[in-house]
C-alpha cells in the first residue's frame, strides 16, 4: 500500500537558519506533489505544488524538490522565522485520481527559536 | 473570496449521542471533502461528494455519513457517538479535477464526554 513518510516529527532550529523537511513516497509514482502548513488546531493550508518534470519549485523563501528516481521532495525554508513554526504536511498525489482523497504524511512540526 | 467556513467551531458532545457538522465551501467549488484529524492517526479521510453525490469514500464506520446540497454546502453526521470519535473535523473543498488542490476550512473540534 502506499506509505509516506516525513523525516521527523519534530525539527528545531535557529532563527536565521534553513529549516529542511523530508517527504519520502513508496509504492506509487505520484505525477506531482503538494505541501500544506498547519498550525494548531487549525485546518491545513496550501503551500506549493510540485509536478514531476520541475524538479524544483520556488516562492519567497520556501524552496521544494521533487525527485522522482528517489521518490522524496524536500522542502526548504530559507531565513527562517518563529512564525515559520508550524507542522508541515506532503501530500504525494496523481491527476484527477484521488477524487478528494489526498493521502498525507504525518507531518513534522517545525519550531523555530529566536 | 469566501475561504471554506465550518460550524460550529467547537462541539461537546456525550456517548451515544449524534452530531451533525456544516460545511461551507469556497463559491464555484463543487468538490467538498471531510477528514477527521487526531495526534495518532493524522490526517484521515472520511469522503468526498461532488454535485450532490458521494464519490468517494474512507475506511470509516457507517456511523459517519454525509451529504451535499445543490448549492454545495456540506454536512456530515455521526450517530452514536464513541470516546474516539474526539477529533478535529476538518472539511476541504476544491475545484479542480485535475490536481487536487485542498482548501481547508477551521475544522469543527468535537470532544466526546
């Protein structure tokens, strides 16, 4: 069955510093890939989106990959800041197929200390 | 525009008792989603309906149902409530087919005494 897995359930890092998440797939070869942010007890909100032939994708300063041969995106905060904490969540996924039925990672939650 | 909106927010509820949450999503989206989200399980879905029909379903007890009206607004209701079924509900509409973009509303947290 499908499986995903991000590095860690939780990554604490320095204000200033690049903050790097994993998201590792097995069992399926989504065609593109979407991170969401999620702070507490709230619902998850859309990031990025990352298709299979961009490799990499850029906005401010979030960074993602994609590699389909290792079949893992990284994601990247650069500068980071305390308000960039949160839980980060991948979710692999291909067109038109999931009908509503997005499989997420469990997520890592991300704390950024000044 | 309108992001997707949830009610209620917060919800206490005792065993055995049932529980219908609303939906709202964002206007021009037909594809409306739940999922139930705890500290163990994550993210799970429950089922997603498009212009009015479910067209998909989680692995959930047919204790969770749902429905979805012309004007795509959403409910979903849980009878006979269980310990476990405290949770973050979360609903998430969409409108594209093609990637599946979710929009995720506040959630509804539910507390099951």
């Amino acid at each position: 069955s499908q499986k995903i897995e991000q590095n860690s359930e939780a990554l604490n890092i320095q204000e200033g510093k690049t903050a790097t998440l994993t998201c590792n797939y097995t069992n399926y070869s989504p065609a593109y890939l979407q991170w969401y942010r999620q702070d507490p007890g709230r619902g998850p909100v859309f990031l990025l989106l990352i298709r299979e032939n961009e490799k990499e994708k850029r906005k401010e300063r979030l960074k993602v990959t994609f590699d389909t041969t290792l079949k893992q995106s990284l994601f990247h905060i650069t500068a980071s800041q305390p308000a960039d904490s949160a839980t980060y969540l991948c979710a692999p996924s291909n067109y038109g197929g999931s009908q509503g039925n997005l499989i997420f990672g469990k997520g890592t939650k991300l704390s950024v200390k000044p | 525009k309108a992001g997707v909106t949830q009610t209620p927010r917060y919800l206490i509820k005792t065993r055995g008792q049932q529980v219908t949450l609303s939906c709202s999503p964002i206007s021009g989206h037909r594809s409306v989603s739940w999922y139930q989200q705890t500290p163990g399980q994550g993210l799970q879905f429950l089922f997603e309906y498009f212009s009015e029909t479910q067209r998909n379903k989680g692995n959930f007890p047919g204790r969770f149902s749902g429905r979805q009206f012309s004007n795509s607004r959403s409910e979903m209701n849980v009878s006979t409530l269980e310990l476990g079924d405290s949770a973050l509900y979360l609903c998430a509409s969409s409108s594209s087919t093609l990637t599946d973009t979710q929009y995720f509303g506040p959630g509804t947290r539910l507390t099951v005494l």
